[in-house]
C-alpha cells in the first residue's frame, strides 16, 4: 500500500525532525512543501521496503560501491551507500529525474553522483570501471568462498593471486578447514540456494531435531523469511518451549545425521555464560550456540518436499525459482551452506528480529533504538538505559511495541 508506506504519523528524525524542508512529489516535477508530501524517515526500521524494488538500476550500483567500501574497510562511505540505497529500495515509484531526490533523506553527494550519471548515461561510469579493477574483483571472488574473509582475501591478492584456481593450485597456502570446504563446494554454494531447495532441507533438519526432542521448533529465517527466491545460506532457529530443554539438542541432532548428509560442520558454543572463554570469534553477531554446515541435498529430495508443502503448485515453484543461467547438473545432489542456531526460548524472539534481517534493517533498528530511545538492542535483548530494565518479549510484535516503532513485517524488511 502506497499511502501506507509514506505515512508521516511516525516519522522521527533527530537530526531534521520538524525542520520545513522541500521535498518532491514523485509526479511532480516542481519542489512543493514538505507538508504536501509524507516524509521518509531516515530509518529503515521506520519504513516499509518489499522485494519490489523500483529503483533496481540505482540500487544495483550503489550496492557494488557500497560493496567495495567494505573491501576498502571504509566505514563511513559504506554507510552512506548503503543508507542511501535503502531509502531507494523503499519507494513505491521510480526516480526520473534529480529533483525527484529532493526532501529523500541519506541522499548524500556521493550517492547523488552516481543516481545522476546513470539518469544521463544509462549507466555510472564509475561503477563500470570498478568492475573491472583486478583487486575489487578478486576480493568479490574470494569473499564468496565459505571460510575466506577479507584479511585472507586481501593476503591472497597481495601474493598475487587472481582466480581460485590459482588458489587451489597454489604449494605453500595453508587452508582452514573451513576453507578447504568452501573450496571444494564453490561452485554449488555460489550457484545460490532457492526457495524450494531452503525448504527440503527445513524438513531434513526438522526430521533430526524432532528425533531428539519432539516439540523443538524449527524455523527459517535469514533472506527466505523476508520472501526471498535465492538466498547464499539457509538460516534457522532452533528452540523448546521448555526452559533449557535446548540444550545439548545441537550435538544429538547433528550426530544423527547420516554420514552421506553432513559434507562439513563446525559447531561453536555458545558464550552466553561468562565463565566460557569465547573458542573462536569469527562471529560477533551474537552468543547462541550455532552450527555452520554444508549438507548433502538430493534432487529426488527438492521435488519431493517441495510437493509435500505445496501440493498443486510445487513443481511450478520449484523450477520457476532455479537461477536462469545455472548449468544442468549430472550429479544428482547439490551442496547447500545452511546455519543452525540454539536460543533459550526467553531471548527466541529477540534471536528471530535479529536473524531475520536484512542487514541493513538490524543495523538502523539499533541505530534508532540508541539513538531516538536510548535503548540497547541485540539478538538477545532489549536494556531501557533510561529506566534501566531490560525489556522482555514473548514476540517481534512486543520488540516493536517496545520501541514505539509500527509492526514491520518480515517481507517488508528487505531494506
Ligand atoms: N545479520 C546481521 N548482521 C550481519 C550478518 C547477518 O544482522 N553482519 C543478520 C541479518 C540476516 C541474518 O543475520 C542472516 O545472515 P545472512 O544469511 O548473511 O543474510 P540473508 O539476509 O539471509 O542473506 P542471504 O539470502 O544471501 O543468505
Ligand atoms: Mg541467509
């Protein structure tokens, strides 16, 4: 709903809230009063953003700058990409012409360069030649691989190295474990997860978590929650409605697992009790107990479950969903990057918020939430700094309500 998605009412921006800026009316192309025309918060968790991007030639580009920020470890113009590429993603009609940016807020210089470039040229010319710079593309390449981050990426491309088979040819590397699995799988993990696919294995893991405790919940979340086709992982939730009753699930489930199933695993503990020394810290997003795993999917394994969710419309969806360019396989299994994660059933719907995303939405819910409550937000809580309490919350709904903030669906959350 269009009307719905520039509602004013709960608009609250600190740094211009109540200021009479000019802002235009996506039909018009003549400044007119802000009065005349809703704002859009700055916020994303303050906006309403589906998978029905408008504005995919723009956002396109400012993801791939935003992108190489990240490589450069450029924090501040990553923010100012990525913030101004949400807002984009958020409007229910196209920009046309540079006065149509008017009154939008996070619409910095730099972004506003290269939303006018490709207004002229069909295209920005700077993205066109990052594209073709050797150390921007081999950085996209080995990040893509599971286990590679940017210090091994950025090690590799100083020692010259420029394709993974040169990688993989290489004497002296020395490879993680997890690298190593990354390596041998890269071609099925970067040939992306589909809806169909995420689902089959939804019901692999149920089977195996339910073995070992009956009434576990499974729950997907991640980019397939938010109505995503094509995701690089599976993520899911895992939790009892008994206190506690969690524990010790993770180890039994994945040790039921059949041999063939399970292609690679690491389970990292959780350090949710202090007295834990933290074993490995390539994940700072939070302290549940998760397992990282590439599994086994059988194709037979798609269809089938694909027709138990779906009836009539299964094996449409399953084929509608698969990447259009993607090469038909021989093999008759395809390996999948899937993440599980244990929460006590109290932080459950904190875990939920938090693991639903999209990045960028977590990151300005936490960002508002400091900022406009005085609040601090993470996956496993909500503290009120003012009246110092933390806040409890049996659903995502409550988190909201918490915060002031209107309910955001999942789907709306692809900020
Ligand atoms: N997340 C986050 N901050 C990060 C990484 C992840 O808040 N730095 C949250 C948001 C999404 C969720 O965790 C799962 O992460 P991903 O699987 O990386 O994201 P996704 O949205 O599921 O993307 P994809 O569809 O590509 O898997
Ligand atoms: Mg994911």
């Amino acid at each position: 709903n269009t009307l719905e998605m520039l509602d004013i009412s709960w608009f609250t921006d600190s740094m211009g809230a109540g200021k009479p800026t000019q802002t235009t009316c996506p039909e018009q192309s003549d400044p007119v009063p802000v009065s005349k025309v809703a704002a859009i918060s700055q916020y994303a968790c303050q906006r309403r953003t589906t998978l029905n991007n408008k504005n995919k030639i723009f956002t396109d580009a400012l993801e791939i700058l935003a992108e190489n920020c990240e490589f450069n470890e450029n924090e501040r113009s990553y923010v100012v990409f990525a913030r101004a590429t949400s807002v984009l993603k958020s409007l229910p009609y196209a920009i046309s012409s540079m006065t149509m940016l008017e009154g939008l807020p996070n619409m910095e210089v730099q972004p506003r360069a290269i939303i006018e470039e490709i207004l002229e040229d069909g295209k920005s010319s700077t993205v066109e030649s990052l594209l073709c710079d050797e150390r921007y593309k081999a950085t996209k390449l080995f990040t893509s691989i599971f286990g590679v981050g940017l210090k091994t990426a950025d090690r590799w491309y100083r020692l010259g190295f420029r394709t993974l088979e040169e990688v993989q040819a290489a004497k002296d590397l020395k490879f993680t474990k997890m690298q190593k699995a990354g390596l041998m799988y890269c071609e099925d993990i970067s040939s992306f997860v589909n809806k169909a696919e995420a689902h089959a294995v939804g019901q692999i893991i149920e089977k195996f978590v339910h073995k070992c405790v009956p009434n576990a919940t499974v729950t997907l979340t991640g980019g397939f929650r938010r109505g995503k086709e094509i995701g690089h992982d599976v993520d899911f939730l895992i939790t009892c409605p008994e206190e506690g009753k969690e524990e010790g699930i993770l180890h039994k489930a994945v040790h039921s697992l059949p041999q063939g199933l399970l292609l690679y695993y690491d389970i990292i503990e959780s350090t949710m009790e202090k007295n834990k020394i933290p074993s490995k810290q390539y994940d700072v997003m939070d302290k549940f107990q998760k397992c990282f795993m590439i599994l086994k999917l059988n194709n037979t394994l798609v269809q089938n479950s694909d027709l138990n969710l779906h009836s009539e419309s299964g094996i449409k969806l399953a084929y509608e969903t698969a990447e259009p360019e993607r090469q038909i396989e021989s093999k008759d299994w395809k390996a999948i990057r899937v993440d599980l994660v244990i929460v006590p059933i109290q932080q459950y719907a904190y875990a939920l918020l938090g693991w639903s995303g999209s990045r960028h939405f977590e990151r300005d819910l936490r960002r508002f939430s400091y900022h406009e409550k005085r609040m601090n937000l993470d996956n496993h809580v909500l503290y009120d700094k003012t009246k110092k309490v933390f806040l409890t919350a049996k659903t995502e709904e409550e988190i909201f309500a918490h915060l002031g903030l209107e309910y955001i669906e999942p789907w709306e959350r692809n900020a």
